[in-house]
C-alpha cells in the first residue's frame, strides 16, 4: 500500500519535474526570440534615425551654402543700395547748399 503511494507520488514529482522543465525551455525560447526581434527591431530604428539625420545634415550643408551665397549678394546689394541713398542725399545737401547759397547772396 505505501509502495503504491510511494510510487504514485515519485511519478507525479517526475510528471512535475518535466512539466517544470518543459515551461523553463518554452520560457527561454520566447525570451531569446523577443531579445532577436527587439534587437532587430532597435537596429531598424537605429538605421532609419541614421538615414534621417544624413539626409538632414545634407539638407543643412545645402542651406548654408545657400546662404553663404545669399549673405554674399545681400549684402552687395544692401551696399549699392546704401550708396545710392548716400549719393541721393548728398546731391540733395548740395541743392540746399547752394540754394541757401543763392538766397543770402540775394538779400
């Protein structure tokens, strides 16, 4: 009678046992899949940040050089402007000048 137990109870430890083991292999499986695709997902993540920052550090070298361009005929025709401004007012302080000069002479 206990030797039924006994061996009854030594089966079911085995059947546990396995059951244990069945469940940490299972367990570990899905922990090393999850860990591949989470790797692959990070590195897809890490490749398109990648691409995105090249193609924006391109799109800031093109801008600055644009601007370089700019800042260089900006400021070429802010001169000319500023000379043509400058010549006008002195041709206009000239016409006063000698206005003022035409009128004292008159009185």
């Amino acid at each position: 009678e206990n030797s039924g137990t006994i061996s009854a109870l030594d089966a079911k430890i085995a059947r546990l046992r396995r059951d244990i083991k069945r469940v940490g292999d299972e367990s570990q499986r899905v922990y090393t899949e999850n860990m591949k695709k989470w790797k692959a997902e990070e590195d897809a993540r890490n490749t398109q940040f990648d691409e995105e920052m090249a193609k924006k550090k391109e799109t800031l070298t093109k801008l600055q050089a644009e601007f370089e361009d700019k800042s260089d005929t900006n400021f070429t025709n802010e001169r000319k402007e500023h000379n043509r401004k400058y010549k006008r007012e002195a041709a206009l302080e000239d016409l006063i000048q000698k206005y003022d000069s035409e009128i004292y002479e008159l009185h």
